[in-house]
C-alpha cells in the first residue's frame, strides 16, 4: 500500500468501516461451513486418538496408598498397645 493510503486500492474496502459492499465469494478456498464443522473429529485428526494409559489409573493408586498407610498407622497402634 502506498504511503497516506486510507483504504486498500487492492480490495476496495471502505476508509470508514473497513469494509466492501461488493465483497467476492470466496468459493475457491475450501473453507468449511459452521455447520458442517465436527471439532472432536478435527481433533481426532489432527492430533490422532488419545491413547489407552498402561499401568494403574490415579485413582486406584491412591486407594492403594491410602489403604496402606491404614495399614501401617493400625499395625503401629497394635505394636504400642502391647
């Protein structure tokens, strides 16, 4: 764009609202309509499946050191006790 240009010669869009009443269809791009657009199948493709975890979930490793250290605060008692 030339120096002290308002608007775009280029495009023609307005110097106020940068905007064009004669704006082209932009039918050659490939662009995906609102309602045709699946973001969780975007995702899957673009970024591929989540992958199954190996190994213990959070969940049932917490329980398990929960349930241990139970166990060590109970036998403590019972060695204290007697």
């Amino acid at each position: 764009m030339p120096r002290g240009a308002v608007a775009c010669d280029d495009c023609g869009a307005c110097a106020k609202s940068g905007w064009k009443e004669n704006r082209e269809v932009y039918d050659g791009l490939d662009l995906p309509d609102d309602d045709d657009f699946d973001y969780d199948e975007f995702v899957s493709r673009e970024f591929g499946a989540a992958k199954p975890r190996r190994g213990m979930n959070r969940e049932l490793f917490w329980r398990w050191v929960a349930a241990i250290v139970l166990a060590v605060m109970v036998l403590g008692y019972l060695v204290a006790a007697f």
